[in-house]
C-alpha cells in the first residue's frame, strides 16, 4: 500500500483536519491516531505532554506515514519543536498555518486566539503571530470548558450552556477589537455557530486544523509525493475502546467508520 | 515509619476522603495517589478502566499500605471486585459504604444516585442498594459534565453554569420523589450548595467518600491497626507536574501541602 499521512490528535478534534484532508487529497491514505484513553491533553503540564506527544509520534513512525499533522492545538503549541527533532519525514502543526492564515485575513493588525489553557500558557500563538509582523496587537484567552462542552453535547446554536460559557470566555475578545479569531483547538470549530452569534459579523473566525491539513497538501504536492494511484483508505487508531468513539466520528464525519476503526496500545506511560 | 493508608482517585475529588479519614484519625499516616496526568476517569470504557486501577493499585504495594480507599465513584463501580481479588489488604470502595448510608436515611424507599457515565453505566449503585432491599426504587443519572465544572470553578452557589447544568441534570430526580440521593462521584461535593438549593429540602444527600472514610476507619479500629504513636503525616503523590495540583488542593483542605507532594511514575500505559 502506499505510505499514508498520519493525523493525530487527543481525541475527536482533529478530525476536523482528517475532512479538510480528504476534501484536498481524496486518494492519499490517512492513519488517524486518537488519544481517547489519556483525552483531554488542554490542562495537563508541558513534561507530560511532552511525553505524551512523543509516543503519538512513536506510533506514526512503526506506521511508516510519509507526513506528520499534529492536529492538537495543544501538542502543537507545547511540543512541536521536540517532535520535529525526532521526526524523520514533515511534519506540521496548526499554530504556524493558523497564524499565517491570521496575517492575510487581518486588515486592523488586531489578532484574537483562543485555545486550551497549556496552549495560551506556552505563548506559541503569540510568538508566531508576531514573528510574522512585529506590530500585531494579540489578544490571548484559554477556553478550557470548550472541550468538555462540546464531548457532551452542549454545542448547538441554541444551547443555554453554551452561550453562557461562550459569553463568559469571549467578551473580553469582542470588546478587544479584533477584526480576526483563530480557533486554536480542533474541537472548536464545532462551537462555531455560537461563537459567530456571540462576537457578530465584525470578526473572521480561523480555523487551525483546516489551515493546517492545506499546509500539509501543498507540501505533499510540492514534493511530488502525492498517492497517484488512488484510493483514499483511512483507518482509525484509537487507545480506548472504540463504541464511544465511532458513534460520535460518524455523527462529526457524517459517514460510517465503523469498520476503519482499531483499538491500539501505545508506549509506556505515567 | 508505622503502616499507611492508601486513598487514591484520578484527581482531587478523593481529598474529600483524606480530609474525613484525617477528622476520624488525626494520628494516621496517608499516602494519596492522584492519576492527574489521565483524569478524568469517568468516560473511559471498563477494559482501560481495570487497566488503569491496577496500576494505581500496584503503586500502593509497593508503599507497603495496611488499608486501601478506592476514593474514586468510578473505579469502585468497575473495577472493585478485580482489584478485591489481587489486593493482600483490606480494600474499599464508595459504592457500598455510600449504598449502606442510603439504605438507613430513607423513608420512602426512593433513592437516587448521580455518578459519572462509567459508574451508571456500570450498575454498580443500583445492584448494591437492591441487594440490601430489593423493593428500593432507585432512579440513576449520569452526570458528565460535573467533574469539567468544579474542575474550571463553576461551582459557587451563584454560578450560572452550575445552575442551569444542575437542573438539566438534576430535574428528573426531583421529579422521581426520591428522598435521598447518593453523590455518587468524590467531585459532587464541591456542587453541594447548588444542588441542594435546586432539590430544596425534601432530599438528604449521602456524601460517598465521606461514608467510605468512615468503612475504612472502622476497619482499621476493629482490626486493632490504629497507628498509636500517631504523628499523621500525609504524603500527596500524583503523575503530572505539581504546581496545579497543589493550588486547588489547598484550596480545597484549607491547608498548606507544598512540601508534601511529589510527582510519580506508574506502570505502562494505554
């Protein structure tokens, strides 16, 4: 079989990218690995998801993928620059594509993120934006209940739940006066409708995991490693029992997985 | 150093336990286990539950405890009756200690339990409280989203969040005239206030890690094991980095613990 792309992320969120892939690239193979036995990664430490992050990668490479898209906003931010070392083939994360999407839709230079609370802790967001153009006014705000939120259904535009969180965590965003927002965890886009209410037609939303897999295809295609026979198989790889997991992909995907979904074992652990 | 007491749980919830077990005997030396690096436990399936309970389980062995308290509602749903079978020390869970207090409060037969997705799904709250009067009418809900909230601090008595996450949850029990309902996770405590305003009066709450302190402890008296050179020293042992932990626990046992805890390593993983 030809070399697959791998995609990873901590649980459903990357997903996100796995559509965006396939829309791009309808013939490449893609393994997808899900964390969902050790999800979520948003609060826990650097060392850890350090560690974490290092036997997702490890996987990958038993796999033999010909690209790497880490998308985890979390592991993105904290860890990419580790796993780059240790990675033989590409490999790309959504904070670098997110921020350069951000410079070319921004016309006020007023940069607004949301992310987990490790990712906003580590500062990549910030550090990448203004490395594009110094005088970018950057507004950061962790969102750590917008996981959980969306993992147990209070995402739909009309859920009081929601809104009050979505209100909570993005005022301070909305009276910022940034004209330009970047989803900075794969899961948000599915609070996308409710954000939009909140925060009005003033500000364009980014979506980190789809910026992330085009980056990923013009690298494919640069490199003329694109799959030109065809055939786009996806597996699943996931490290806790699939039942859960299959029920909301197929919702989130909108097609059935059953079948290319597999329990796996990763390295050692904490 | 005399023989501790082991007390473990994914996260903080268990110190509700530690804190009890501390009131009824100040002299007892206790190790507490935090899995903080994996929780929260209560979406994961059963088979990575077992998985993970062994390892917390074996963790204490080599600590050479005298008595275990499964402070978690979750693994003392799942996985009590495994880790009984490969525990050389007396070993207790909350489900039965907490079905026990249940039995003797209520009046009208009607008890309800709220615990997290794995424990309901388990069956463990209704099978024990209908193995001590089979005509006990127990209505259960899974409450998923409690742990992300008293985790990310929407739990005060004026919380919107909590309120209206509360009712949506709760409105069924209210409705079932149940006349005591078992917090069935070590976390709900926290939410006490808010649930009771929105139950009112009728309903006695049974606190599950308060009620398995007080098994443990009369275990300990009965077997003649007190520590009688008491001294109580606590030791916190959890597997991320610290510094997060430590805030909130103090918090939480409106103490000083920084020089007590310490970051550990357990058995492979997922």
């Amino acid at each position: 079989m030809e070399k697959a792309i791998g995609v990873f992320d901590s649980g459903l969120g990357g997903l996100t990218a796995v559509k965006e892939l396939s829309a791009l690239m309808p013939g490449e193979n893609i393994i997808y690995l899900g964390d969902t036995a050790r999800v979520p990664y948003g609060s826990r430490s650097p060392e850890t998801l350090v560690r974490f992050a290092k036997q997702d990668l490890e996987f990958f490479f038993r796999q033999n993928v010909k690209a790497v898209l880490v998308a985890c906003g979390t592991i993105s931010a904290v860890a990419l620059p580790v796993l780059k070392e240790m990675c033989p083939v590409f490999i790309e994360g959504v904070v670098s594509p997110a921020a350069k999407r951000a410079a070319e839709v921004t016309k006020s230079g007023k940069i607004a993120v949301i992310a987990t609370n490790a990712s906003i802790n580590s500062g990549a967001y910030c550090r990448e934006l203004k490395s594009i153009n110094s005088e970018f006014t950057v507004t950061e705000k962790a969102c750590p209940m917008f996981v959980p939120i969306v993992e147990n259904g209070y995402f739909g535009r009309d859920s009081k739940v929601a809104k009050l969180i979505v209100k909570d965590y993005l005022s301070e965003i909305k009276s910022s006066g940034a004209d330009t927002l970047i989803l900075g965890c794969t899961h948000y886009p599915i609070l996308r409708p409710v954000i939009e209410e909140f925060l009005g037609d003033g500000i364009t939303l980014v979506d980190s995991g789809k910026e992330a897999a085009k980056a990923v295809c013009e690298h494919i295609k640069n490199t003329n490693e694109e799959n030109i026979n065809g055939g786009g198989k996806n597996v699943y790889c996931i490290t806790d029992e699939p039942s859960g997991f299959i029920h909301l992909a197929e919702l989130f995907l909108n097609r059935k997985i059953g079948d290319e979904v597999k329990k796996v074992t990763l390295g050692e652990d904490c």
